[in-house]
C-alpha cells in the first residue's frame, strides 16, 4: 500500500505523486467520494477499452485502396 499526503491548492486541485500516477497506468482518472473519502480509480479511454472487439487493420494496405479509389473517382478507371 502506498500512502502520501498532498496539500489541496487555493484552485482546489492536487498533485497526484508520480508513484501513484504510474501505478494506476491511465491518464484518465474517476473520482467517487463516498463516506467523506475519495476514491480514485483509473479509467480506459474509449479506444483502448473497444480494442477487443477491433479487426486488425494493415495500415499501408489501407492507404493504398484510399489512393486507388481517390485517383479512380477523380480520374476513372484508366479502362477506355
């Protein structure tokens, strides 16, 4: 368990000490008081809580099916 007190600024915000942000490996955080305590929990972005559900993607093939079409629908298919 790790425990550090930290002082809450005139903004009302805190720092959150290195050890701890790096513990909880997220940059989006969710606080819940209860009973007068608040508990901070980490929270996965969007992204990265869909990726199990994503199909791979090859990016370069991708690239290249956007060129062809993009050329094809500027300039047709090149087939007189």
């Amino acid at each position: 368990m790790l425990i550090k007190t930290v002082k809450v600024s005139q903004k009302g915000q805190i720092t959150l000490p290195k050890e701890m942000r790096e513990a909880l490996g997220s940059e989006v955080l969710r606080l819940v008081l209860r009973d007068r305590k608040v508990i901070i929990e980490p929270v996965e972005d969007l992204a990265g809580s869909l990726k199990e559900y994503a199909k791979p993607v090859d990016l370069t093939k991708a690239k290249e099916e956007a060129w062809t079409e993009a050329v094809r629908e500027k300039f047709g298919s090149g087939r007189h």
